[in-house]
C-alpha cells in the first residue's frame, strides 16, 4: 500500500508541475503524455534546463552577500510528571 501511495503522490506532483508548465507557456500544445515522457528523458539524462530571466533559484555571477548564522540549539526536553 506504500508504494501505491507514494506513485500516486508523485503523480500529482509531476501532474501540478504540468499545470504550471502550462501557466508559464500559454501558446505550448503540449499535452501530459508527452510531459510525462519529456520529464521522463531530462531525469534519464540529467538534463535541467533553466531560464535564467524567470529562475529565481538560479546561481547568478558576481558579489554575493551572506547572511550571518546564528548557533542554534533546541531548548532541552523537559519530563511532564
């Protein structure tokens, strides 16, 4: 039963990054067959293609600024009695 549960999650993972293919595309004519399968080939590959004008988690050149880090430690565990 797991493993039907995770395909159908991962179904509809891939269907809604369908639906958003469409969004950033309107004149595609692309169907979810062939998303599935064009999906099916970068992943066999590893082959991503970006747009780097909309792709905000892309890797930009020149100065970058770090945020400084905090030591963080979680508050310990207390015993309820």
């Amino acid at each position: 039963m797991a493993k039907k549960s995770a395909f159908w999650l991962l179904n509809c993972e891939l269907f809604n990054s369908f639906r958003i293919y469409q969004k950033l595309n309107p004149t595609s004519q692309m169907i979810y067959k062939e998303f599935l399968l064009q999906v099916a080939k970068d992943w066999d590959t590893d082959k991503v293609e970006t747009n780097s004008d909309t792709d905000t988690d892309a890797a930009h050149t020149g100065t970058s600024s770090h945020t400084p880090r905090v030591a963080h430690e979680d508050p310990p565990w207390e015993t309820f009695g």
